[in-house]
C-alpha cells in the first residue's frame, strides 16, 4: 500500500483520548492548516473554515455541551450523556467546522441555474475537508472522533469563540493521545460497494 492508502486505513474513531500529547501544537496547526487550504469545493467556494481550540477553550465547547445537555436529556439517563462529554473533553483540543452560509448563499445567486446545489456542495466539501483533516492528525499518531452536537451548542460556541453570525456549525472533532485502539469495524462486502464495469 502506498503512504496515502495506509494513512486511509488507519484512519479511525478514536474515543480513548487524552491531553498528554508529545505532537507540538505548531504542527498540528500546520498539518490543519494545510488540509483546509488544499482540499477542494465546487466552484473554489471555500465555504468551509474551522477554529481550532486547545486548552480552555476546549474545554469550555465540551462544558457547554453539558450544561446545554444537562437541561435536555433526563436526569435517570444522564450519566451515560456524562461520561461521553467528559470523553471528548478529556482530549487535547477540538476541531470545530463551519460553513460560512453568506459564501453559499452568494454563489447561489450569482448562478440561479445551480443555485440549489450550492448548499449540497459546501457540505460535500465540508465533509472532505473533516476527512483530510481526520486522516492527517491520525497520521500523525493522535486520536480523532466526530462528533455533532450543533445545532444545540452553536448559539454558545459562537459567543465564545466570536465567530461571525454566517458561520454555520457543522461537526466538531475532539483529538489527542490515543490512550487505546479503536475496536475492529464491520465493513460490507467491497463487491455490494463498487460496481466495475469494463
């Protein structure tokens, strides 16, 4: 396998993750940088932006999920809720995505033809831009998982990280030291999958 492929394959949910992170910071921020400035999206939108967040104010995302969980789910099932948060802010830092809606809803009008794809698109390109980046911080040996708890928390994660109005959350993606690895995953037959036609 080349390095691409392997680094695919070893891409994973990790849950079992935490702060003691040998990585520098600086080349996580590097490596995320990179994945966002070179994965694509129709018509070059770049839509997508993200805000990376270590130390308090990582650990402020996953105190508002829950608080915000907190008033929602019953208190008899609660615990379970609990220790998943406490999971996700047991990591180093969080990745949050967001697509910039005043992009899409532009392009839109610029191009009436399309202008029901663009949202389609900016999320098909979010969804790259979640897995370049998931496959890079895993290749660089750190745990990653995906997590998707907008729209509950976006009115409070966008007070605190001051991102503008437009700036719709997507998915947020806690990482750090894998402390385990990810169990095995079922996968369907690649032949129920792809279809070669020659």
């Amino acid at each position: 396998m080349n390095n691409f492929t392997t680094a695919v394959t070893n891409r994973r949910t990790n849950y079992a993750l935490s702060k003691d992170v040998s990585i520098p910071q600086e080349t996580i921020i590097k490596t995320i940088e990179d994945m966002v400035h070179e994965v694509p999206s129709a018509f070059n939108m770049q839509s997508g932006k993200v805000v990376v967040a270590f130390g308090e104010t990582h650990d402020k995302i996953w105190q508002i999920a829950m608080d915000t969980l907190r008033g929602i789910v019953p208190a008899a099932n609660f615990a379970a809720t609990e220790e998943k948060i406490n999971s996700f802010a047991a990591a180093y830092g969080t990745v949050l995505y967001f697509d910039d809606i005043s992009i899409v809803e532009k392009l839109a009008d610029q191009f009436p033809l399309y202008a029901q794809n663009f949202p389609v698109w900016g999320q098909q390109a979010n969804g790259m831009m979640q897995f370049a980046i998931w496959t890079a911080l895993t290749d660089l040996g750190l745990g990653v998982n995906l997590q998707h708890y907008n729209p509950l928390i976006d009115d409070e994660v966008k007070k605190l990280t001051g991102v503008p109005a437009e700036w719709k959350l997507i998915a947020q993606m806690p990482f750090g030291n894998p402390l385990q690895k990810p169990d095995p995953i079922e996968k369907a037959p690649i032949e129920e999958r792809v279809k070669i036609f020659k």
